[in-house]
C-alpha cells in the first residue's frame, strides 16, 4: 500500500539543525509499515535511509548516456 508522506507547505524551509539526527514526520500507519518491511528484509531503518542517501547523493550529478544496442540486423539497432 502507498501511502501520502506529510509535507511541509509548499515554499516553507524544513529547519536543519548541527546534530546528525534526521527528523521527519510520516503518516503513522507507512511508518508501521515501512518498519514492517524492513524487518522482514533484516534491515534497520538507519542502514536503509543511510545506504538510500549515499545512492540519491552519488547518482543525482550523474547524466544518462544512451548507448546503441546492436543485436543482429540494422532493424534490430535501438536505443536502450
């Protein structure tokens, strides 16, 4: 099930304090499941955000290079 994450208003900045703490404020029942998921899979919820940031940080000044696939045939050239 998705859920809608609660949002600060459009144009508001979110205060970033000098801790290392991150705090955000969900909808109770994504968090329940969020948590859920995550032990299943035997992952804490600081290893999954800490592994997805290092991801989002080192991909985001990445561009996307569209390489020629060639698999026989000049028809079967295609972008991929």
């Amino acid at each position: 099930m998705l859920h809608a994450a609660m949002q600060q208003p459009s144009g508001v900045p979110m205060p970033v304090g000098r801790s290392g703490r991150v705090v955000v404020e969900i909808d109770p029942d994504l968090k329940k499941e969020l948590y859920a998921a995550l032990d299943r899979d035997g992952v804490t919820l600081k290893q999954w955000f800490l592994d997805n940031a290092n991801e989002y940080l080192r991909d985001r000044g990445q561009l996307t290079l569209k390489l020629m696939v060639a698999d026989g045939d000049d028809e079967d050239r295609r972008y991929g």
